[in-house]
C-alpha cells in the first residue's frame, strides 16, 4: 500500500499563506519605498530605500528577511551601499580650490583625462635657483599634493623639465642629469614627509627634450622649467 504523506494541519497551512503573504507584501513596500526615494536628490535617502529591498529579499547584507526580523527597521547600522572612490576629476578640483585661494593658480596647470590626471607646477616655485633644494615656503603645497596622491592611491610619475640654457654644475654633468635629481628630491618629499607609498612613485628628468614652448623669451624659458605628476588609472 503506498504512503500518502500527511498533509499540514490546518493551523500551519494557514501559518505558512500568512507568513508568504507577509514576505510578498514587504517586497512590494520595499519596491515602491525605492520608486519614491528615486524622485529625492539626497544620496542618503536612497541607500536607506535600496538597504529595505536588499533586506526584504533576505539574500544579501542589507538585512535579515521580514519574516525572521526582530528589528522594526529592514536596514543593518552598516549601509549595504558602499561609497565611491574619489574620482581624480574630484580630487583635481579639490586642489584647484586650494591653488586659487593660494593666488598661486598662474603658476600651476591641471588636466583631468578619461584615466588619470596631470598637473604641472612651475620649478622656480619649487625649487631654489639653480638647486634640488626645495624651498620652506613651498611645503603646505606640497603637503596638499601628497593627501591628493595617497586618495588616488596608484602609481604615479613625477617629471622634471628645463629650459635649453647651457648647464653647468659641479654635481650634475648634464641639465638631464639635474632634472632627474629635482624629481627625486619631489619624489623623496612626498614619500618621507607626506607619507606617499614608496611602490607608487616613480621619476623621470628630460631636461630640454620636451618643451611646452620655444625658448625665445624669458616668459616661455620659464614655462619650459616645470614639474609634471602623471597618475593614470589603471583599466
């Protein structure tokens, strides 16, 4: 004779209907909660209204189903939603601010591309006449660069670039030679005073190579003297 399986008393039939009624009916509230949150701007409002759907389906960190929750909230202290990195069109922005407010912007150049960023500050601002010392007066800039360069957290290259006047120097036997040296002396600066992570700094000096202008006047020699950081996001 073959077993017929008991069918659930009533009172539990009845138990179950209520309990996936509940389920269904949580997860149509959640669904409208996100339709309305959409129409708010603030970001807050809306990771509160995707942590209640994520936490009525149960399935992932958002929160416990409806069904089991003891809390009156759906949501867990911690957002299912986490923040976006800064994006370096936010952090060059942020430095512009900070460059204006210093009246130094005609001396600094950005540029923001589609997978990184580049800015280039003038070496005479930098640097001591005709030496790899950094002057004091230029270490609150500096500072601000290294916060920008630890929240993009990715290797970077610190460039150094001169005029095509002759060079003479008793250390350096060429103008490549003493651009290399400045970029290491920004390079040591960002990494022992700014904190900078060493495996993400990188230099190259080209002295005259590659100008931005012609070397025909004092305006354009002074151009062609600049530091250039070069972050590029990797794809």
């Amino acid at each position: 004779m073959r077993n017929i399986a008991p069918r659930p008393a009533g009172n539990r039939r009845g138990d179950l209907l209520n309990k996936m009624n509940v389920t269904l009916m949580m997860i149509l509230l959640a669904f409208f909660i996100v339709l309305n949150s959409l129409a708010v701007p603030a970001p807050s409002k809306k990771k509160i209204a995707l942590g209640s759907l994520i936490g009525s389906l149960g399935i992932l960190p958002g929160g416990p189903s409806p069904i089991v929750a003891k809390r009156k909230t759906l949501t867990r202290a911690q957002a299912p939603i986490l923040p976006k990195p800064d994006s370096p069109a936010q952090l060059m922005g942020e430095f512009e601010e900070y460059v204006i407010r210093k009246k130094i912007a005609e001396d600094v150049a950005t540029v923001v591309t589609n997978n990184g960023l580049e800015l280039t500050i003038n070496a005479s601002m930098i640097f001591k006449r005709n030496s790899i010392e950094i002057r004091p007066v230029i270490y609150p800039v500096l500072d601000r660069l290294s916060h920008l360069l630890k929240r993009v957290n990715g290797p970077f290259v610190i460039e150094c670039h001169s005029d095509n006047k002759k060079f003479k120097s008793a250390r350096y036997a060429t103008s490549i030679d003493f651009s290399i040296a400045r970029a290491g002396a920004v390079a040591r600066y960002f990494m022992d005073k700014g904190g900078v992570e060493h495996s993400n700094v990188s230099i190259s000096g080209y002295g005259p190579l590659l100008p931005l202008f012609p070397n025909d006047t004092a305006e354009h020699r002074k151009k062609n003297n600049r530091v250039r950081i070069v972050y590029r996001r990797a794809v």
